[in-house]
C-alpha cells in the first residue's frame, strides 16, 4: 500500500535539501515531488523552465527536472516530479485544482491539501513523496528532520488572519518570502 506524505518548509533550501536525503535513503526520483517558491523564480518567464533544474536544484535525480510553472493564486514557483505533472498539465488546460486538487488525488485530505497550497503561496516550499508502508516511517523520519512548517500553529495563523481556504483566484501572495 502506498501513501502521501507531505510537509512546508520555510524556504525553497531546505525542502531541496530534503529530497537529496530521500533520494540519498533509495526514495525513487519518481515517487518526490517539489513545489516551491524560490527566490529567483519571480524574475523569470514561467516559459523558461529548460535548465531551471541545473541552475536552482541540482545535476541529478529529481532536482534536475525542475521547471518552471505559473500556478493561479499563487504565480510562478519551481516544481518537478509528480505534482509537477499535474500542474503543468492543468495550466495547459486550464484546469483548476492545481496544488490542490494534486494533493487531493493523491490522498491528502482537503484540509491539508488546502493548507499546503496557502503555505506554497506565501512563500514556503512543499516536498510530498508517495511511499511504500515499509518507507513511510523512513520518509517521515527525513522530512521531520529538516524541521517542517508546525502545520497546526501555521494553520491557526491562518484563521485568525481570516483564511479559510486556499483561493486560487487570489492574486500572488508578495510581501516577502517566508
């Protein structure tokens, strides 16, 4: 049995990071993915994504996938593996569900799924990785090693400022990165 196992972390290095250590442990490149907001990402045409991977992840494994894609209510961000897929394609169609709707048919529930967007959206990087139930607690180990965004007190932050769920009408969240 697989499952989804997701986590924010503050900043676009640290969840790259994160998925060097998945797949330094065996995780398959195939079964990470990475959303983020990088930096750089806001200077760059969501049409340039050849060669994002070499310049802001890495020369192997997952990383060197990385491309650019423009996500509504959030803007551009750097993003590669499965999730990658999903958003690449639903901008092309313009489908809605995005972040989301990914997170949702992977397993996530609404709730989470809608948080980890807002997250991504202001600034923070996500790292989902769909694993196999003897990898689960590796996975988990990794990904809370690197200290993840406390998803309870971010979630209150949230509703105390008025947040219910993620708008992907919303314009691009731009007071600085988290």
């Amino acid at each position: 049995m697989t499952r989804t196992i997701t986590r924010s972390y503050e900043d676009y290095d640290t969840a790259r990071r994160v998925v060097g250590e998945l797949e330094a442990a065996g995780v398959a490149s195939a079964d990470i993915s990475l959303v983020g907001r990088h930096r750089d990402v806001d200077n760059s045409n969501a049409g340039e994504g050849a060669g994002v991977g070499a310049a802001l992840g890495g020369a192997a494994g997952l990383l060197a996938g990385l491309g650019l894609v423009a996500i509504p209510g959030i803007g551009p961000v750097v993003a590669a593996g499965w999730i990658a897929s999903t958003l690449a394609g639903a901008a092309a169609g313009g489908v809605a569900g995005g972040v989301v709707g990914a997170l949702t048919s992977a397993g996530e529930d609404p709730e989470n799924a809608n948080y980890y967007a807002e997250s991504v959206r202001r600034g923070a990087s996500l790292v989902s990785v769909r694993a196999a139930d003897e990898q689960a607690a590796m996975v988990e180990a990794i990904m809370d090693g690197a200290t993840p965004i406390d998803r309870d007190s971010r979630l209150a932050e949230y509703r105390e400022a008025g947040w219910s769920r993620f708008d992907d009408t919303a314009a691009p969240y731009r007071s600085g990165y988290m």
